[in-house]
C-alpha cells in the first residue's frame, strides 16, 4: 500500500520493492547507478567517489602512519578533514610528516592510559633489546673470540671491556627487572586456563634453550664446523636471530592479551630503561672496537670495510635509538602515577 509523502503525493517503489524517501518538496529522489551514499563537506558538497573518500587522502594516510597510534586514533579524521578542505597535496603531507617525530619523544599525555603506554614501552625495548643483544653476541664472535686486539691501539682493549660490562649489566636488569611480572603472568595463565598464553610466557625459556642445544650438538657431531666454510656460521647466525625474535615475541603477545598493572609493570618499565641504556652503551663500546679494529688490523676480516662498519652501526644506532626513547616514555608514564 501506497504512504502519502509531505507534499501529498504518493512515492514510487523502487526495483528492489523499497520506497525511496522523500525530500521537503515531495520530489521522488533517484540514486545513480553505481554511486554510494557520500559524506558532504562543511560547504554541503558531496564527494562522487564514495563515503570519506578525498583527493589526498592516499598521501595523507602515509604521513599519518608516522605518528603514534594513539594519536592517529584522536586526530587522523580531524587532519584528514583539514587537509581536505585547505585543498593541500604533497606539501601539506610533508609537513604533517615532519611534525611526527617530536608526537613520538614528547606525546599528549591525555592520549594514553599510563598503564597501556608502560606496556607498550615494555614490549619495544624487549624487542630492541633482542635485536642488540643478537648484533652483540655476532660482534663477539667476530672479535674477542678471534683474538683481534692491537697493542698499539689500547683504545680496542678498552671498549672490549665497556662492551662486556655494560652488556653483563644489561642482561641482569632486564631478568631481574622482568622476572616479577612474568611470574604474575605465569600465575595468571594457569588460574584462568590460558593455554595459549602459557605456551607464549614459556618461548623466553624454551626457544633460546633449544637453539643452544642445537648449537651444542652440532659442535660435537661435526667437528671443526668452520673449515666448512661460512655457511655454518651464517646459518646460526640467522637461526639465534630468528630464536630471540620468537623469544620476545611471546611475552609481547601476551602483554598485549592480558594487560596487566600494578607494581610489576612499573618495575619492568624501570628496568626497561635501565636495560636500553646499558645496552645501546654495550652498543656504542661495540662500535668504537670495530671502527679501531676497520682502521688499526689488517688480519681482522673487515679491514678497510667501511661499507660493513657503516651497516653495523645504522643498526645499532636504530636499534638504541628505539629502546632509549621508548623506555624514556615508559619512565614518565611510570613516574606519574
């Protein structure tokens, strides 16, 4: 049965059996083909290509993925809108990009619940934390192990010992700073029947437990692996990297499905702090070594192998880097409440 519109006339159905709605003058209104309902602008324009959809939108949504999550979620629709209506492209885009970094040193503080934010830094150290402790343990058998220290050069003999002290000092923080909550969390696991969880809170013990007794047997079985070649090595190498990522990726996942607070948290995020500033100066005394050793010995196998040194310390600034200023953001978390 045919409803009389505001204007007093009758409305057609459409071909789908549904009644179209009606303006204030009574006017049937007839959709294209092929548009979708769109968003209008402050100006009551409507955009043809679809709900949200703007002329910038794909190099705006590159920039905004610069910024912190928390952040995007509070303003993304908000600069998207801005950047819109300003009618901005690549310039605007690369403003945006570069007001990023200091969103990531100093972020709002009414953006992020403290204990989220201390989480977060939690689970970045500990995996920054993973990937310099890889790159040390590489850099040991490259050096110390080979015996590579010239005399004439004490400074070598000197970063040698900073890099053993502070990457010792870093390993102890980091247990002693993180047993507590993993403890609460193992707890936890097993009162609620999280078997999942349980199995990601054991990879910390079991992967790297695994791997070095891979490592061991494959000594004892082939014998002097290195006069096969690199492969052995290079194989290893690759197998402990991916170990202590499978290693830091289980707490991490578990941080994120449990959530947990109270003093643990804030213990752990202490140590955190502690821990990437250890590391990243186990790091740089890491650095300095190689770049006496790339000068001062020829029998050391990147002698002059500037391009090798310069990938070695990218990585352990970008790594270092991430740790300290994520833990940075962690403390104040931790400190304010």
């Amino acid at each position: 049965m045919r409803r009389p519109s505001a204007g007093g006339r009758t409305s057609k159905p459409s071909a789908g059996g549904r009644t179209s709605k009606h303006s204030a003058g009574g006017r049937t209104s007839k959709p294209s083909a092929g548009w979708r309902a769109s968003k209008h602008s402050a100006g009551g324009r409507a955009s043809k290509h679809g709900a949200g959809w703007r002329p910038c939108e794909p190099v705006a949504r590159a920039a905004l993925r610069l910024y912190p999550p928390a952040w995007r979620q509070r303003y993304g629709d908000e600069v998207l809108a801005l950047i819109d209506d300003s009618g901005g492209g690549w310039a605007a885009a690369l403003g945006l990009a570069a007001q990023a970094p200091p969103m990531w040193v100093w972020p709002p503080r009414h953006l992020h619940d403290p204990d989220a934010r201390m989480r977060a830094s939690i689970a970045t150290v500990l995996a920054a934390w993973s990937f310099l402790t890889g790159l040390a343990l590489v850099f040991v058998q490259f050096t110390q192990q080979q015996g590579f220290a010239p005399p004439a050069h004490p400074v070598v003999a000197w970063s040698y010992a900073a890099f053993d002290a502070a990457l010792g000092a870093s390993v102890l923080v980091i247990i002693a700073g993180s047993l507590p909550l993993w403890l609460v969390l193992l707890r936890r696991a097993r009162r609620e029947r999280r078997r999942r969880d349980l199995a990601f809170l054991l990879l910390p013990v079991v992967v790297p437990t695994a791997y070095l007794v891979a490592a061991f047997a494959t000594v004892r079985l082939v014998h002097h692996p290195e006069a096969s070649g690199p492969w052995w090595f290079i194989g290893f190498t690759i197998a402990g990297f991916a170990a202590a990522a499978v290693a830091a990726a289980g707490p991490i996942v578990t941080l994120r499905r449990l959530r947990p607070g109270g003093w643990t948290v804030r213990l752990a995020v202490r140590a955190a702090g502690v821990a990437a500033v250890t590391v990243a100066a186990a790091g740089l005394a890491s650095g300095l070594a190689a770049a006496g050793l790339c000068r001062w010995a020829p029998a050391f196998p990147g002698y002059h192998a500037t391009a090798a040194l310069a990938c070695y310390l990218i990585a352990v600034a970008v790594a270092a880097m991430t740790a300290t200023v994520s833990a940075a953001r962690g403390a104040r978390a931790a400190f304010a409440r």
